[in-house]
C-alpha cells in the first residue's frame, strides 16, 4: 500500500506542474488551489505555499527555457 500513495502524491504533483504552465499569473494559480472555505492567505499551511510556489517557478523556468 505505501507504494500506491507514493505514486499518488507524484500523480498529483505531475497534475499540479502540468496545471501551473497554463497560469503564468502566480496569484491566479494560488487561488486555484486554496480551499474555499480558506479566504486568508495568512492562514494558509506554509509548507503548501512553499511546495505550490515551487511546482509554479519550475512550470514557469520550463516555458522560458522552451521559448
């Protein structure tokens, strides 16, 4: 089992990436991804922020570096 949610988390951030090259707007695609309910970017997780970021800088340096 632990091998099927190591490839899910991969799954999602492969999705993630993928979705961050379509909004080359950074606050744009934070909101995508913050819960509904979670208006305040104060209280988001600051692991998420880091890990969202970083999935968004990656999707945007490979389109660059493409162009």
């Amino acid at each position: 089992m632990p091998a099927s949610k190591t490839t899910e988390k991969i799954l999602w951030l492969a999705d993630c990436y993928s979705l961050a090259k379509h909004f080359p707007d950074p606050v744009t695609w934070l909101a995508l991804l913050q819960l509904k309910k979670n208006q305040h970017t104060a209280t988001i997780n600051p692991f998420y922020y880091w890990l969202w970021m970083a999935i968004w800088k990656a999707a945007q340096t490979e389109q660059q570096a493409q162009v």
